[in-house]
C-alpha cells in the first residue's frame, strides 16, 4: 500500500480501453441547438432519434477502423457516461458507431465532409 492510499488521495492512474471500446468526447453539450438557417431549438424539444458526432479519446487494441483523433457519429441513447478525472465522457463499442469522419481517410472516396 503506497502512502498516498493511505492517506485518503485518490491516484491517477493510465486508462486503457479494452476489448472494442472507444472512449468518446461529445463535442457539443447536449441542450438547445441551432439550425443552419438560425432557428434555435430548445432542449425540450421532442426530436425523432438523432444521432450525434463525438471525438475518439481512446480505442481498445480490438478496434479495427478508428483512433483518437478521429470523429464517429453514434446514437445517444445507447450509451454508457463516465467521468475521468473531472471530465464526461462516453463509452461505446465499436458496432455501435454509424460513421466514422477523419483526415486519414482516402480522398478519392466518394461521401460527404464534416
């Protein structure tokens, strides 16, 4: 047992995601929003299921197709929160995400850009 267990203070200790887990920021704060035309969306709003986008923090070694620095589109609803040392975050798995956005990516492919 180290001193500082002793004494009540909380280490900080490397995180490592496992298996196919992503570990995601949301960009935005979730609350009202605004359209592209300017018109302002309350947060009580009832919207149908809406996807949002987050940055990849951390990938799992199984996770094939994304890295941090990368931005995924998933849905909300299905997600597990977390805090890391005083910040939110969001826990995924890989199947879960719909899209993926980054740099990296192949530019003579087709689709569309963030």
């Amino acid at each position: 047992m180290s001193s500082a267990a002793g004494n009540g203070v909380t280490e900080r200790l490397p995180i490592k995601m496992l298996n196919d887990r992503i570990l995601v920021k949301i960009e935005v704060p979730e609350g009202e929003r605004r359209t592209s035309g300017g018109i302002l969306i309350p947060a009580t709003a009832q919207v149908g299921k809406r996807l949002a986008w987050a940055d990849v923090v951390a990938a799992g070694p199984n996770v094939r197709t994304m890295q941090p620095g990368d931005k995924v589109l998933f849905n909300p609803e299905d997600r597990y929160e977390v805090e890391v040392r005083g910040e939110d975050y969001i826990i995924l798995r890989e199947r879960d995400i719909h899209a993926l956005a980054a740099g990296r990516l192949e530019e003579g492919s087709p689709g569309l850009y963030l």
